[in-house]
C-alpha cells in the first residue's frame, strides 16, 4: 500500500511516520507538510508545500490511502497572522476540501478530526451526537467544517474514516500542553471538577494504522477508559498543585497570546473547565482498538517518562 500523509512533521507524524515506515503491508509513505523533514528511508518520499497548493493533488492522485492531519493547531505559529480567523479556517476548509477533491474513488481516507467538536458532555458521548463545539472555539468549529465536507464525500461514496481522539499527550505532544501540565496550577472550580479524557499518541497512531486497513467508515472515538479532571492531573503530577481563579487563568492565557504570541488560541482554556466524555466502544469494535496506554495515570508518567509515585492510588474520576 502507497500511503500519503499531510501533516506529517507535526506532534503525531514523529510517531505515525516511524510506525508507517516498519510496517510490511506499507510499501512506500509520502510525507507532506510545509516544513521540512529531516528524516530518510528507502520507502519515504518527502513532500513540502501549502496544504492548499493544487501539486499536492498530482501526488494524492498516486496513492492508495491519505491521512489526513494538515491542520492549524497552534494559531501562533501564523506569527502576525495569528488573530487572523479567517485565514486559519481557509487553511483547515480549503486545505481539507482540496485533499478530498484529489482523491479517486478507490482511495482510503483516515481523516484526523478531534473530540472537542462535542463541546461538553458529563456522560460518555457517542459518535451518533450532534456536533456542538464550545462557542468561540475556532479550532474546534474548523474540525466541524472538516468533518462535514469528509461526510458529504462519504455520502457520494468515499470510503472515510473520521478519528475524534481527545486530548493527545505523549513525548511528543504539543509543546503548549505539556507546558500547562508542568505548571502547578489548575482553575479553582466547583466540585465535583468536570472530567475529561486524555489518549496516547501511541496509541492514535495505533488507531490510524488500523483505519487503514479497515472496511469500515463514519466516526470513531479515541480515549482513554478512565476519567480524569484537570485539577485531578496537576495532583497527581504535583506535589504541590495551586487552584487559581478561572478568571485569572484565562487572563493570563489572553496576555500571553495577545502580547507575546505564546500558545493557543485562548479558548483552548475553556474546554478544561468543562466535562467531556467519550464512548469509546466503536473503536474496539469496528477497530479492534485496545490502548496501549488504557488509564489516565499512565499516559502522564510517560508524556513527562517519569515515575510519580504521590499519585499512587489517586481516585481518577475526578
């Protein structure tokens, strides 16, 4: 199989690309993103360019199946252009309208969407839900967009995939949250905290690898089985945790982006304080998906690859 991955330099992509390239049914993997990849090997071909760039379409056009994971996470990283909303959803639309034009009818696609297009939800939340991203979130309302345009080409007979991971975190997770969960600090709320999930990056890889070689299509949820808030996190990471003010700590997420251009969009923020949970039965299911990292606890020792034994016996409901 020719697989083609956009977004292949980012967080996921330094776990996908590897996983890709030792696998046997693989037999040549091309690489896109608009930066440059360092890495080699007899069955990669690395691509650079716009996500939207139409030479991209002649390279889609020669494989068998795309993974899709072009996307603006870290508005940031549009430097001065990084207020610019309009510009971020053209990239994330257009940029996945433009994939899925350039596929054939025969070609597989694994879409990468995203959990937070549920909003919030205290119960688990299955794939069949309505869409209700939090208001404001742009990230969250562009994998909407993406979503739909991937499900109307799956009406006409597209054979898709969409993956809905929650929160991704590992060695290689975004920079920004692995800064957040070094901080000792959480937003101070009312108990009980709402809860949320997180998954492994190893274990999304893991999931993709699957999708590619499965029949199946339509949405899949990705989680860990346990639960766990994010003051609950930072206690169990911390041995001294401080609760401050929600109103402060979206403040001081504004300040820094607005000012210095450091991190998300402030709405990221939000959705810690919010509950949201997944059922995850689909993905064992049609996947036969079994994480690798299954509990809470777990995929934060190793994000940070330390032992932390004060968390030991820390209820992760909360």
């Amino acid at each position: 199989m020719h697989v083609l991955i956009t977004g292949a330099a980012g967080c996921l992509g330094r776990v996908l690309v590897p996983l890709l390239l030792g696998d046997p049914r693989v037999t040549e993997l091309t690489a896109h993103d608009l930066r440059p990849m360092a890495q080699r090997h007899p069955k990669l071909r690395v691509l650079c360019g716009d996500i939207r760039d139409p030479a991209l379409g002649h390279a889609i056009a020669g494989a068998d199946a795309v993974v899709h994971m072009a996307f603006v996470v870290i508005e940031s990283h549009l430097r001065q252009e990084r207020h610019n909303r309009i510009l971020a959803r053209a990239i994330n639309r257009d940029g996945t309208r433009a994939v899925i034009d350039a596929l054939s009818p025969e070609t597989r696609l694994v879409h990468l969407s995203s959990a937070s297009i549920y909003g919030t939800s205290e119960v688990p939340v299955g794939e069949s839900a309505e869409p209700r991203p939090l208001p404001g979130f742009g990230y969250a309302e562009d994998k909407v967009l993406a979503e739909q345009a991937v499900a109307a080409a799956e009406a006409g007979g597209l054979r898709a995939m969409r993956l809905r991971p929650h929160i991704i975190l590992g060695p290689h997770a975004q920079p920004f949250l692995r800064a957040v969960l070094r901080l000792p600090f959480y937003p101070r709320l009312s108990h009980p905290a709402p809860p949320l999930q997180v998954v492994h990056e190893q274990d999304v890889a893991a999931a993709i690898v699957a999708a590619l070689f499965s029949e199946a299509t339509g949405p899949v949820n990705l989680a860990c089985e346990d639960q766990m808030s994010f003051e609950a996190m930072q206690r169990y990471l911390h041995r001294f945790a401080l609760g401050v003010s929600p109103r402060i700590a979206q403040a001081a997420a504004r300040w820094a982006f607005d000012i210095f251009g450091i991190g998300p969009d402030p709405a990221w923020s939000a959705g810690l304080d919010r509950p949201l949970v997944l059922d995850t039965t689909r993905a064992r299911e049609v996947l036969g998906w079994r994480p690798r990292f299954p509990r809470t606890a777990d995929v934060l020792a190793d994000t940070f690859r330390r032992r932390i034994p004060h968390g030991r016996g820390l209820d992760t409901r909360v």
